[in-house]
C-alpha cells in the first residue's frame, strides 16, 4: 500500500469513528427548509421579470439527473403554466447516481433516456440540470430528432430574445468570459449594450452582479459562460438552471407560436452575424501535457508581427503574465489567470487553452467563425 493510500482511508477511518448524532438532541439545531422556499422563489423570479402572461402549449421533458432539481424545477415550471414531466428512472434522488455513466450535460450520452421519453410522449424540448442543479443543458425537437443546443448558442438565443422580442436592451449589461462566443459582442456592439468579459468561472460574473445591483437596482443584465450557466435576475449571485428554465421554455414557446425552432432561430442569428461552431475538449494532466503544453505557450509567448500575419494571427492574450499581442504591440491587460492564454485570428475565430480549476485537466476551448 501507498503511502498516500494509507493516509486517506485514515481519513475515512476517522470519519466513521465520529459518533452519530440523534436527530431529537440535535433538533434545536437543525432547521428543516419545507417548500414554501419554493413559493418565495416562484413570487421574487415573477416580479423581477416581465414574463409572458400568454403562450401556446409546449411538452418539456426533464432530467435533474438523480440530482437537486428534482423538485423544483418541475414546481417552477408548472407554476409558470408549463407542461414538464420528469424522467421517471432519473427523477429520483440518488447520491451514487446508479445507472447514469455520465453527469455532465454539455455531452450528448447524458440524453438518452430523456430521449426515449420524450420520442414516447411528443415532447417540443427536453431540459437537464447538472445535480447541483446550477447548470441546464437543452436539446429541442428539429426536423423530426432531438438536437442539442451547445451553451455558445443558448447564451446567444436568450440574448437576441432578450433584445429583439422583450424588448430589454435600455440599461442592459451582459457579462460573459473570455473563453465564451464572440457574438455576443457583435449583439452588443449593434444595441450599443455595454459588454464585459470575465476570467473562466461564474463567480468572477458573481461579483461583478452583486457590486452593480448594489450601485444601482434598475439595471438589468444578462450573464452567461460557454458550459451552460446562465444569470438574467439576481435573486441568485450565481448561475441558475431553475430561472434559466423558466426563460428558455417562454422563448421556445413564442417561437414556437412563429412555427420556429431554437434553431431555425439561430440560423437566422448566424446569417447576420456569421456561422460559427464551437467545441471544448479535457486532456488528462501529465507531465507529457505539460511539457507540450508550455511549448506551445513559448511560442506564442515570443511570436513576432511576421509570424502573427503569416498565420492570420491577430491577438494574443496570455493572461499568465497579464499582456496582449495585438498585431506585434504589447500591452498590459488587466485580467491575469496562470495558465490561461487565447489566440484570436483576423476572422475572430479563436482557440483558447487553461489549466483545469477543479480537475488535474487541461482545457481547450475552439470557436471557427466564417462570414459566409
């Protein structure tokens, strides 16, 4: 046995000697939150919102994924007059997560039971929240299958709701990463919104919420990163599924009422602004990976304005050290994350590479722009 083996189920060992505590002793304690939090829940997202009060019928099927959501966002949802039916075998709450393989819904296996399903019941939409419950990932009927919005183009589709159907474009921020679409900006640069890009992870998009609801409560926002977290009002400093929920079935049912799917929506976005597809991938961290990783860095760390031009390079941003290449010039950024660097090529299509926060992973992120 390892040494490290040892020390960890020491750990566990000491973990299990903890006596138990009976609930009667510890009852004064313990407070037991019952559903009326949902209800409180339902009343602030309803009056913080312009919601639709009319809108044509729409069958959505959920997955929480054994997960948090269980409850509430069926709760919501139906309190908002929507159609949702759980998955039955994945709407049971269950800490090992039997039978599901994975648990992450940016990826396609996660949908097959929610497939099977909604095919059974004709369903318009299906929803799954990772089982904290913070992120949703979609698939929507089109062209007689299932097909899954990636969270680039969800956070573009709520936006060009927000802006061309509600109307919510006066005194409207949107904040977003920098590892996530870049029309985003082109919306906004066309509304004249301001814009902000944040370092990877929500809670950078958390503070920057909480410190302008502060200054000043009528501005409105919307909030989104690329793996499917979504913010619009800030009864939570967080990204949220169950509020996302409730948006999301509201736009696919008005565009539903135009005979429209999200994605014939989406189409008409991308013959404005361009096509682009996007994807990310992990790679296991190695001390291989690493040593081709800080190659690549090198080089785009030295890389001079003849090598950027020969490669249509037009930025380089290497947040490790704070600076940008813009066209050979370098200047100080003001974001810094170690181990973070983006290269933007003269069409704004861009791939982006950072070491993993959570996992022992590196991290790509790739964005293919065309005009055409």
């Amino acid at each position: 046995m390892t040494k490290q083996y040892i020390q960890n189920n020491s750990v566990i060992d000491s973990l299990e000697s903890i006596s138990k505590i009976l609930y009667q002793k510890a009852k004064g304690y313990i407070r037991i939150v019952d559903s009326s939090v949902y209800d409180i829940y339902f009343s602030k997202l309803k009056s913080s919102f312009p919601f639709s009060k009319t809108h044509p019928i729409i069958n959505i099927v959920y997955s929480p994924l054994c997960g948090t959501g269980y409850k509430i966002i069926p709760y919501i949802l139906n309190k908002f007059n929507y159609n949702c039916i759980a998955v039955p075998e994945e709407n049971i709450p269950d800490s090992n997560f039997s039978g599901l393989s994975c648990l992450n819904p940016e990826f396609d296996c996660v949908y097959t039971n929610s497939i099977n399903f909604a095919s059974k019941l004709k369903a318009d939409i299906i929803f799954i929240t990772d089982p904290d419950c913070d992120r949703i990932g979609v698939m929507i009927k089109h062209k007689e299958s299932f097909k899954r919005i990636t969270g680039n183009q969800m956070g573009i589709l709520l936006l060009n709701y927000l802006i061309n159907t509600k109307k919510i474009y006066h005194n409207l921020h949107v904040y977003t990463t920098v590892v996530s679409s870049g029309i985003i900006r082109m919306l906004c640069n066309t509304y004249k919104i301001p814009y902000i890009e944040t370092l990877t992870g929500f809670k950078n998009i958390g503070k920057l919420v909480s410190n302008i609801s502060a200054q000043n409560s009528t501005i409105r926002f919307f909030a989104f990163e690329e793996s499917l977290g979504y913010l619009y009002v800030p009864i939570t400093r967080d990204k949220d599924a169950i509020q996302t929920s409730v948006l999301i079935a509201e736009m696919s049912s008005f565009y539903k009422s135009k005979n429209k799917t999200l994605l014939d929506v989406y189409g008409e976005i991308c013959d404005k602004y361009g096509y682009f597809t996007d994807t990310h991938l992990s790679i296991p961290l190695s001390y291989k990976a690493i040593k081709k990783i800080n190659i690549v860095i090198s080089y785009y760390r030295n890389i001079n304005e003849v090598q950027m031009k020969k490669n249509n390079i037009k930025a380089i941003q290497d947040f490790s050290i704070g600076i940008e290449n813009l066209h050979g010039i370098r200047k100080k950024m003001t974001l810094k994350e170690d181990g973070l660097m983006k290269v933007i090529f003269k069409n704004d299509s861009f791939f982006a590479f950072r070491f993993s926060g959570t996992e022992p992973k590196i991290k790509f992120y790739f964005q293919i722009l065309s005009k055409k």
